[in-house]
C-alpha cells in the first residue's frame, strides 16, 4: 500500500463490558454478557438468552456524559459512549486542523423508540407519529455533534458486515487523501424488530451459543457499539501519538448467494479473506489468529470453516470465535470484533471459543478451546459476514514499540 494507516484509539460497550477495560477484564475471564432479558420488552420471547449492554436507558444518558432528554435513541446513545472513548483515546482534539471523518454503521437505527408506539400506532385512529429517531444517520448525526466532526460523515449499513465496512471505507478515505484521520465502527441496539426478525428465520440458540461446534444451534443476539480511530502516517508523525496497531490489510466481496445464507463452499468468505492478504502483502503463513464471524448457526460455520480451509490449507492458524463473550452485535460486530482482534496484539493472547465440545465432522481444525499466551502474535485475522453475501475480512498487525 503507498500509504499506511494506523489505529490510534478504541472504544467499546457490549454486554461484557461498559468500555475497554471491563471488555478487557471479561475476555481474560471468560466471562459471557449472555443471559435473560433485563431491558427489552419481549413479551413471549422474553426467555430467549441475548448479551445486553448492562445499563438501562436512562443510565446510557449517564454514561454518555448528557442529561436525560427526548430525542435520543439507546442506538444513538451506545455509540456516543464508545466513540467518545475512542476519540478521547487517540487524543484527537490535542491536534486541531486535520481533516477529520465518522463513518459510522447500524441497521435497526432507533428502532427501539418506534416500537413504544406500535400499539399505539395500530390502535389509535391517529396514524400521524413521527419519530425523528428512526434514522439510521441520526446516531451518526449525534455523535458527530457530540464530537465536533464536520469535516465527513456517512452512515454504513450492509447486515452484519456493516461496521467492518466503516472500518475498510475510512482506510480508503485516508489512502485516497480526502481524510486524515477518521472515526469508524457502528452501534446496534436489541430491538423487538431484531429479535423477532431472527426467531422467524430460526436461527436462535436457546442456550449460548456454541460456534465450531458439531452440535451448534443458532446465535445469540448482543447490542453494543465499537469504534476505532483510524490515522494517516503523516498525521501519527505531526502528533507523535501512541500507535496501537496498523491496518495493513481488508477485503470485501458480495457473493449475493441467498438473502440470509452463506454459500455452502464460503466463495464470499474465501474471496475477502484473500482479498485481505493480498493487499496487506502477507503470506497466508502470517496470520497468527483468525477471529471468526463463527455465529454458530449450521450454515455460517460450515460455509466459514470451508472458506478457511481452502485459503490456509494445511496450515490453519488458531481460530476462535468471540460471539458467545459479547452475543451478535450484528451491525456492531465488526467494529466489536476488530477491538477484540487487537487485544490479541496488544496483550499477546488469544481468546477462546466458549463453550466448544465436539468437533465438526466437516471440518479439518477445531477452534481455540483455552487462553493461548505462549505465542508471538504479529498479524490477525478479523471477519465479519453480512446477509445478502457482503462478506468483509480485516488484517490487523503489530507494531514495535
């Protein structure tokens, strides 16, 4: 690549963590976010397990550092609080002047205060209800008001490869030199809309979820927001900041197989990754850790697990997937699992896959079942896996001090 892009800041609230030390904290004591709904009305479903972010709505305000007001959806608030950390953690506003973006990613967008309505809206003879929240853009909108970005801002939305695509189209943004330095990740609230939506297409674990595993059941869902900010080469030298770990490859490819699975040989899946590793200019023998979207449904994981298979032949590095920590944030997820992927780096650990216990006949490697300290981690695998095909793999790698 002419130029490099390096990643100065981080993020996060999930159902494991209010930001990146508790994330931390958790993924060192495998510790899951997944259990009982506590904050959403979900009527009949109401004992499906899903990983929810440990606050309620009002105490979202509080975290977000603003009074308690209308106009504000818990999508919008969950990403005002993680991409504040990241912004706060890269220090962007000691170095004024720069050219800076937010691209952020969701699909419910806020969802979640649209349905306090829907009784309404079916019983009530006035049909006339506006919700200004709907908007996916507006939690773009609000968090780029709470950061004073002005410079760029757009809104991702591709299923669950969304934030992994914020992430790619920032780097794009930077290497094209339209920006300088640019927040990317996306928020994902639990909905009514979400969680229906999933049982219908009986994809729901009533347990949690076991990706990789031969007796797998479905996903749980999760909510929460990620964000990274990503910086040019030049911009690290003017400041001189803490570099975390650069950017050094992404891919994405649509294959537009199914509406909501994957192909069963993984040709979206095989064609991000190598797209990836092709442009990093790594060898595939690079790659010391694959952080897989591994949802646990039947089709994601062999359509995965095939992907992979083909790419690293027999030299399948470590593999694990984070979802049964943090649920499916599906929008958020790649911006979830990218942060994640970092730790790894900067820790010098490799997460395991919870609660793996038969292998799959299909498959010819098994994932992460325990803490792995003993290796040198250099570069790491990140994928994130959308509806429709919208397949898109991250390769993060470390820096020396």
């Amino acid at each position: 690549m002419p130029r490099r892009i390096f990643v100065t800041g981080l993020g996060i609230i999930t159902g494991i963590g209010n930001n990146l030390a508790e994330t931390k904290d958790s993924l060192f004591h495998l510790r899951t976010g997944i259990g009982r709904i506590r904050y959403l009305n979900a009527g009949l479903n109401s004992d499906i397990p899903v990983s929810e972010v440990k606050c309620s709505f009002e105490e979202c305000f509080q975290l977000a550092g603003i009074p308690v007001s209308e106009g504000y959806s818990r999508n919008a608030l969950l990403g005002m609080i993680a991409a504040k950390e990241a912004y706060l953690d890269a220090r962007i506003a000691d170095l004024p002047g720069l050219r800076t973006g937010l691209i952020s990613a969701t699909t419910v967008g806020g969802m979640d205060r649209c349905e306090l309505y829907f009784d309404d809206f079916l019983n009530n003879d006035s049909k006339n209800i506006y919700i200004d929240t709907y908007d996916c853009a507006d939690s773009t909108e609000k968090i780029a008001d709470m950061l004073g970005i002005r410079d760029y801002l757009t809104t991702i939305s591709t299923a669950c490869s969304s934030s992994a695509n914020a992430i790619q189209l920032g780097a794009r943004m930077i290497l094209n030199g339209d920006l300088d330095r640019v927040v990317a990740g996306g928020t994902e609230t639990l909905t009514k809309f979400h969680l229906f939506g999933f049982d219908a297409l009986k994809i729901l674990d009533k347990e949690i979820s076991k990706p990789f595993d031969e007796n797998r059941n479905g996903i749980n869902l999760g909510e929460g927001a990620a964000y990274l900010v990503l910086e040019s080469e030049e911009s690290v030298k003017k400041s001189g900041k803490r570099i975390l770990c650069e950017l050094t490859g992404w891919g994405n490819a649509c294959e537009a197989f199914h509406q909501t699975a994957s192909s069963p040989d993984g040709i979206g899946a095989y064609l991000a990754m190598k797209k990836a590793v092709d442009l990093s200019g790594l060898d595939v023998a690079d790659i010391d850790y694959i952080n897989a979207h591994g949802t646990g449904t039947d089709n994601n994981d062999i359509s995965e697990g095939r992907a992979i298979q083909k790419l690293f032949g027999t030299a399948i590095p470590p593999v694990s997937s984070t979802k049964p920590y943090t649920g499916h944030t599906t929008s958020a997820a790649g911006a979830t699992e990218a942060i994640i992927s970092i730790l790894c780096l900067l820790e010098q650990v490799i997460w395991p896959n919870l609660n793996f216990s038969e292998p799959m006949k299909d498959l010819d490697f098994l994932p992460v079942k325990e803490i792995i300290r003993d290796k040198k981690i250099n570069h790491v695998m990140s994928n994130s896996f959308g509806f429709g095909g919208n397949d898109t793999s991250l390769i993060f790698s470390r820096v020396e001090p």
